[in-house]
C-alpha cells in the first residue's frame, strides 16, 4: 500500500505534523492486517508491506488480505476528516490521503533475510514483485485496489472486475488484473451484477477486435457503473478510437505494456 501523492502532502507540513499524520495513517492500517490474519513486513516511509499465510499457515490468506485491503479504504474516511478539521482550523486548504493497494497471491520465500548485523523476518520472489507492480499501476486506472488473476480466483464473490491483461514493468508474460470493489454483499446485489455483465461484454468486444462495439459499450457501463471507474472507460474509448483508426497487426493479443513501475 502507497499513499498518493505523498511528495507533495510532505511539502505543505513541518517535520513533526507530518511524523503525527503518518502515525494517525499507519495505526489503523497495521491494525486492519493484523485483526485480518496478517504479517506486517516493513514500513517504508508512506509505504506499508505485508503478507499472509506465514509465520502460521491462513487457508483463507487471499480473502483475508482481500477483506483488510477494503477496511483500509474505509479506515481513510474519519483520517481524512480529521485532516480537513485541522486545516479549517489553519486556513489552509486540505491535502486528503488516498493510497492504492496491490495484492498478488502464490509461493514465495518467506524467513530471517538479512545480514549478519542485522535481518528481518521478511517475503521475497516473483509474487511479491508484483504485488509491488500492481500497486503502482493502480495510478494508471485511477482505482484503489488492484489484485492478481490468482487472488481474484478466491475471492470471485467479492465485488471485482478484470481491467486488463497487462504485462509490468520487468516481467515478460502478461497477467489479468482486477479492480476490486467491494466485499460479498455488494458483490451479490442486483445492480453490481448487471454492470459486470455489462463491463465483460466490453472487455470481450475489444479482445475480439470489435472496436466499435467496445467503444459504445464503454459508454453504456458508465450509466451503470457504481464505482467511478470514469478513468478505465476513458481508457478503453481511447484505446478503441485508435485502434478503430489504425488497425493492429494480426497477432495482436489484447495486452498492455505498462511503461512505468
């Protein structure tokens, strides 16, 4: 997890205030792992790292990551409160946190990594790697939660949607990303479940070199959308104009090359 913009909320704040803001994020993200099952790895300024399923084995490790992800983004509202009080009370207009999350499920090494002067119990390997990417990449889709194709294949009655077959940074076989939303609940209701249909039709359309219909169809999602995914249907309208305008190439595949980390 990340908080965005980060640069620019530590330029408007003394040392200290910005030592407090961080310890007032922090405290209840930490809490949410770890009432979730989780394994606290590292803070790294703004940044927090954590993982499941060790030291004690989770059978449910990907949902519980899953369920603490969606409490973080709720944790954030009284936090946010708080910081627009403070800047009342200032006169100053506020800087709101808002961070983006990455999760990834599979093997990795997990132990006492270090050196001999000092180590931490820690995860390393491929999986975390990514989970690293596709917290970065939640930037680009302008969501909050962005999870691996093996995570989502545990937690397929949450409320989620694919975004994309995308290859990151660093890696050379493409994956299938998925925003996710909301919990079970929201994830069973009537309205999520005629936006899925609607947003996989899309999806499906723009992989079947349909562009036109993936274009229109990107419109119709957004009446339905319950959201604000404003951002992939822009994305997917640009993408299908262009390629409307300029066909691709017959083994074309659908994936996106992210660019940056």
């Amino acid at each position: 997890t990340d908080v965005r913009s980060f640069t620019t909320i530590s330029e408007g704040l003394a040392p200290g205030e910005l030592i407090q803001l961080m310890n007032d994020f922090l405290t209840p993200m930490s809490d949410l792992v770890m009432q979730n099952r989780g394994t606290i790895d590292k803070y790294m300024g703004d940044a927090m790292m954590a993982f499941w399923n060790a030291p004690l084995d989770d059978e449910n490790h990907a949902r519980n990551a899953c369920i603490a992800a969606l409490g973080m983004q709720k944790a954030l509202e009284p936090i946010n409160e708080n910081i627009k009080r403070r800047a009342k009370e200032k006169g100053v207009n506020p800087f709101l946190l808002k961070t983006g999350i990455g999760i990834n499920t599979g093997s990795c090494a997990v132990g006492n990594m270090g050196s001999r002067q000092r180590f931490a119990y820690s995860a390393l390997g491929d999986t975390v790697n990514l989970a690293s990417r596709l917290e970065g990449q939640t930037k680009q889709y302008d969501i909050d939660i962005l999870i691996g194709e093996e995570t989502y294949t545990h937690v397929q009655d949450f409320a989620a949607l694919e975004l994309d077959m995308l290859k990151v940074k660093g890696k050379s076989k493409p994956v299938r990303v998925f925003a996710l939303l909301g919990d079970v609940e929201m994830g069973a209701s009537d309205a999520f479940q005629k936006w899925k249909a609607l947003h996989e039709k899309m999806i499906a359309c723009y992989r079947a070199r349909e562009f036109d219909e993936a274009f229109a169809l990107a419109d119709k999602c957004r009446v339905l959308d319950v959201s604000n995914l404003d951002a992939v249907y822009d994305m997917y309208g640009e993408r299908a104009t262009a390629l409307m305008k300029n066909p691709p190439s017959d083994d074309w595949d659908g994936v996106f090359e992210a660019k940056t980390k």
